[in-house]
C-alpha cells in the first residue's frame, strides 16, 4: 500500500528497527537527520563512529529497505561525512546550522533524531525556532522600546481588524503613542478606515520592494500617515501613527505578485520588515505600541509577524470546529518548542452571542472549556505550572467580542461632511469601539506588557 506525506517520517524510524539495520546501522551511528524537500522526498545524512566503516553492500542494503518502506517519497540518497576530503562539506555545514530535533529524539540515547525541512513557502510557521523581533524583549520591560503585538484571525470576518483599530484609539486617547501598520497586503483596509478612499500614499508593499532597489533614497518616515481627529481622540489623545498596505491602483496586483516571487527566490522577507519596523520606530519614537494587522490564515508574513517579529500577539477565534483547527496549530507554534519561554498571547472570543440572545451562556463555555484544553495540549511545556482555568490574565482565559450592529459593514472613522448627523454618527462609533467590551481588551494588552492602562491619569496625579 503507498504511503502518503504525513507518513514518512514514521516510515524512516521504522527502517532503522528492522533486524538487518538495528543489528549493523543503528548501534554506530551518532545522528540520523531526515531531510525532506520541497517536494516531500526524503534524504538522510547519517554520522557515523569513527571506527564504523560501512561497505557498499551495507548501505545497499539500507537503501532497498528505504525503498522498501518509503517507495516514491524515498529520494535515493544518503549522505556520508568522509573526513577533510568531503566533497559535501559545504552543503554538511548548512545541515548541521539548520536542522532540529525531531520530537521524538532523546538527547540521552543515541543515535540522535534530526529533521531538516526544505520549502519555498510557509517557512515561518513550520519553523521551530524562537522569534527575533527588532529589538529585544528586556528593553520593551524597561519601556525604552514599544511592544510589537500582532492581530491575527485563522478566518477571515471574525473581526480582527475592527479589534486592532479599537485597542489603538482606546489606548491613544487615554495618553499612549500608538503606530499601526496595514500588512494584510491581499486585502489591505486599515487606511480606508481612517482616510477616504481617495488617498494615495506609498505603504508596506512599496516598502518591501522599492526598498532593496532604492535603499537610503527611499525613506519611511516621508509615508507615515497621522491620525489626529480630535473627534476620535479626544482632547488629550496621542496622535497615531500608520503605515498603510499601500495605494490600491492598477500596479497593486503587480507589486503584490513580484513581492511573492522575491520572498521564493531570495528568503529577504524577514529582514525587510524588521527593518520596516525599525524605521517606523525611530520615526515616531517614543512608542508604546506597535500593532500589526496581519493576514487571516496560513499565510508568509501573517506567520512572520505572528511568530518572528512580535512580543505578543491576539488571536481571534469563533466556536466552530474550523477556527479551533486552525487556532490549535496558531497555539502551538506560539509555544515556540526551542525557547524556554511562550510568546505572550491574549485570546479573543470573536463574534459572541450578544447578551441576552439565546444560546450565549452555552457557547462562552463551549469556548472556554476548548480553549483551556488546547492551551493546556499545545501552548504549555510538559514543566510549567499551567494557571488555574478561573485566571482571568491567563492566556488561554478569553475575550468575549460579540456580535455588534454598530460594527456591520464599512467603518469610516472619518468625517464624510460638515453635518451634525455626520458628526452625532462619528460621536456614537467611537462610544462603541472605546468602550466596553473592546476597553477590556485594550486593558488587558496593557497588563500582558505591564503597562498603566491610563497615561494620562498618571500624568494628572505626577502634576498634581
């Protein structure tokens, strides 16, 4: 019977238990790293004790029972180290550098188990390694530097960018410096909310690209935009700071599809945004906050902000057996299994029963009870003290959004005209998304990076 991808590595393990192999192969070998390609096909690189001297006909022998197992998705190759005349020693270096252990392997018996996985596309998901933000988390603790938190929604329509926008101006106009930044580049929305359609200035996508071409003579700093309506920020608010998707004209779709193609080819994609980040920064520093609004689903950079260029994320989830598919791998690479510690992350329960509709009380436990399980499976190391599933600060604890009427369809916080009604609408909007239930997110991202949720209270009782 064939096997399928899912199977291989199971396929491999069980190789080096036939009699033939455990009795020669497996007692003088001091590593097994699978490599699996970008098609699936699988190669080994085997180290070996100096002593063990393999023939022609033992690694024939390995080989067919490979093939035996494998069938197709065997790749008829093993790689040997042969010593300082090693004809693979550079393509050995990269081995050694990138692979990891597989979650299977014990670092107290040998042989070791490694795994060395080769893509084109989603690497910043499958990669078990920790994230690498700008700067680091110690200078976010002493307040010197902004904490980066990522929006992020397995599906799309659960609200997570209405969620974003709402912690910014709740925490703007309570005193904090916020910046936002549009990288939802296949459906890019954030500047329409805040500025009518009508506007056209260069954003993340132009970032991404004109960047490498231009270097120094394309600067961030002359493409933020500033939102600064007193009608959305009061009259103590900070100014917020945005760097939009970029303006959706007739060469969108072609910088979108080069961008693809530049992220295949050259893997730049990672070091561009922290630079992208940098320079937001040190353009509008001092900052708080950097929030991110990151594309729904499995995608490249929704998965670099997420697990690579954050200090924390939210993550919105729905009661459905979809979002909990998702949401379970989402978790588990936040877990981060090669660092001691998991990224930050509050949970939100989006698109609630609203209160009083029928069924509520059902489905926010539904949701809590899952989300404690997939917390407790995926999220916390076999070591930690999982907290108590009634903490109301812990992770897995959520955020219940409901349904909102007011929040339907498009959101312009802009003004459209000069008329009372326009202006009694813009009012009511903003009441909505600074109070509560979208304040109790806003205070909890504050208590996740230990941060007074009302800057301007403290600056009131320092004057006082």
């Amino acid at each position: 019977m064939a096997i399928n991808f899912g199977e291989t590595f199971t396929k491999v393990q069980e190789c080096f238990q036939e009699p033939a192999i455990l009795s020669l192969w497996t007692p003088n070998l001091q590593s097994i790293t699978i490599i699996r390609d970008v098609y699936g096909v699988i190669r080994l690189y085997l180290e070996h004790d100096d002593a063990f001297k393999p023939q022609p006909t033992d690694i024939t022998a390995l080989e067919n029972v490979l093939s035996q197992k494998l069938g197709s998705y065997y790749g008829k190759d093993i790689w040997l180290p042969q010593g300082e005349q090693d004809a693979y020693k550079p393509l050995i270096k990269v081995i050694l550098e990138q692979r990891v252990p597989a979650e299977w392997d014990s670092d107290t018996v040998l042989p070791r188990w490694y795994l060395l996985e080769r893509h084109v596309a989603k690497k910043a998901w499958t990669n078990k390694d920790a994230g690498s933000p700008p700067w680091e988390q110690k200078y976010v603790d002493q307040g010197s530097k902004p904490a980066i938190v990522t929006f992020f929604s397995f599906k799309g329509g659960a609200g997570r960018t209405t969620g974003l926008v709402a912690c910014a101006i709740t925490l703007a106009r309570r005193g904090h410096r916020i910046a936002i930044v549009d990288l939802d580049l296949e459906a890019p929305g954030l500047s329409t909310i805040f500025f009518p359609d009508t506007v056209e200035n260069p954003g993340v996508i132009d970032y991404l690209l004109e960047k490498k071409i231009q270097l120094k003579n394309w600067t961030l700093r002359n493409h933020i935009l500033s939102i600064n309506e007193q009608a959305l920020l009061g009259d103590n608010g900070e100014t917020i700071r945005l760097v939009s998707a970029g303006t959706v004209d007739d060469n969108y779709l072609e910088k979108l599809a080069r961008l693809d193609f530049q992220n295949i080819v050259d893997d730049h994609l990672p070091k561009t945004l922290r630079s992208l980040l940098g320079e937001l920064e040190s353009a509008s520093k001092p900052l708080d906050f950097i929030l991110l609004d990151a594309r729904a689903g499995f995608h490249d950079i929704g998965g670099l902000a997420i697990a690579d260029l954050s200090h924390g994320a939210v993550i919105f989830g729905t009661q459905s057996r979809q979002s909990w598919a998702g949401l379970t791998h989402v978790i588990r690479r936040l877990a981060r299994p090669l660092v001691k510690e998991q990224l930050p992350v509050l949970l939100v329960h989006a698109m609630a029963p609203a209160l009083r509709e029928t069924g509520r009380v059902e489905e926010l436990k539904a949701f809590a009870d899952k989300a404690y399980q997939i917390f407790q499976e995926n999220y916390y190391y076999d070591t930690d003290v999982v907290p108590n599933i009634n903490d109301s600060d812990a992770p897995f604890t959520p955020i219940v959004l409901p349904m909102q009427d007011d929040l339907r369809g498009d959101i312009a916080l802009f003004a459209r005209d000069q008329s009372p009604e326009e202006a009694n609408r813009l009012s009511e909007l903003v009441k909505v998304i600074t109070g509560d239930p979208y304040q109790g997110l806003a205070r909890r991202l504050c208590r996740l990076f230990g941060r007074s949720f009302d800057k301007n209270q403290d600056v009131r009782e320092v004057e006082a």
